[in-house]
C-alpha cells in the first residue's frame, strides 16, 4: 500500500473519530442540561426555537450564577423569614392585595439575602432557574398574575392562586424540610363562606352562654 493511501486512511479514521466524539459530546451536553433544567429546558428550546441556541442560553445561566456568592441561609434567618411569610400569608384573608405585593417582595428578599443580584424580573427568574429548575415557573406564574391584577384586579382565586405560586419558590429557596413542615402549619388561603363564618360565629356566642359547657 502506497504511503498517501495509508496516510488518507489515518485522515479518515480520525476524521470519523473526530464526528463521534462531537456527536457524543453534544449527546453528553444535551442530556446535563436536561436532567438539570427539567421543564425549563423544553421552556428555553421553545422560546429560542433553536436547540443550539437554548442550550447556549442555559449555559451561559450557568457561568453567570457560578460568579455569584449564593450562600444558604443560616437557622436563625429562615425562623425569621418563615415568620415573616406566615404573617403575609395570614393577611391574605382580609387584604389579597397587599398580601400578594408582600409575598413578592419577601421572596425578593430572600434572593438578595442568598446573593442573588436584583436585576429585572427576567435577570431574577434566569438566574434562579439554574439551581431552582422545577419552581422557576411557579415564580413566572404568581408575577404574571400580580402584574395582572395591578393593570385592571384579578379575582381572589387567581390572587389565591398567585400565593401557593410564591409560596413554591419561598419554600425552596429556604432549603429546609423544618420550613416545608412549618408551612403546611399555616393558615389556609381559603376565605370562608358566609354560611361557615355564621355558623363558626353561632357555635362561639353558643360556647360563651353555656360557660364552654357541652349540649
């Protein structure tokens, strides 16, 4: 076999060996960001229309969030902050509004206290997605509804709605099984019928004239 036809061989070889680890590296990198962004990585592919382009974007999430100081936060900030939401949450019953306007502001908070920088809404929910994947949306979901409601009112169960969304990414951003139990602990967002509120009103005013004496 003459020398070039050897040497044409070996520029083959490795040009197909040179394809196959492209192809395995693109696999490889494919399914990382996959496992790792979980729906946001389907949301990302949608809105750039271009897998290379979404994954680039992914990416790039990830080298931006690996300069920031994210720290957890320590035991006496998350008592403090799971009081805090307790106490907004609390309020909803009365003042939906302003209960909704809190909790934006407290998951805010948070963030900053974590180290996450406060840019635009987009720069926020970006940046959480990459180590909060599979709440992100719930977040993009409660402020979609808040800036709703301040353009024109939304009604109590879409504000309702708008909590539990929080309270996804408040929950996790707090990283603590004690702060999951809390939560379950705290008052429900449902507001009560007329109907309940009467008879619960009734049953007290019934309590008050027996001295807490039983029928």
């Amino acid at each position: 076999m003459e020398l070039w036809q050897i040497a044409l061989i070996v520029l083959v070889l490795l040009l197909v060996g040179g394809g196959l680890a492209w192809v395995a590296s693109r696999r490889n990198r494919t399914e990382h960001l996959t496992e790792r962004y979980g729906p946001e990585y389907q949301r990302t592919l949608e809105s750039t229309g271009d897998r290379r382009d979404a994954e680039r974007e992914l990416e790039a999430r990830e080298e931006r969030v690996k300069q920031y100081e994210i720290k957890p936060l320590s035991a006496a900030q998350r008592d403090q902050y799971l009081a805090k939401w307790q106490e907004t949450q609390a309020k909803f019953v009365d003042d939906p509004s302003a209960a909704i306007s809190e909790a934006d502001s407290l998951v805010q908070e948070v963030m900053g206290e974590r180290g996450y920088p406060m840019g635009d809404f987009e720069q926020r929910s970006a940046d959480v997605s990459v180590d909060h994947p599979h709440v992100v949306e719930e977040y993009r979901a409660a402020h979609q509804i808040a800036e709703r409601h301040a353009d024109g009112g939304m009604a109590t169960e879409d504000l309702r709605q708008a909590m539990v969304h929080y309270r996804a990414l408040f929950q996790d951003l707090l990283e603590t099984d004690d702060g999951e139990q809390a939560m379950r602990a705290e008052p429900e967002l449902e507001q009560k019928s007329e109907p309940e509120a009467g008879a619960e009103a009734e049953a007290e005013h019934e309590r008050e004239l027996t001295g807490g004496r039983s029928g």
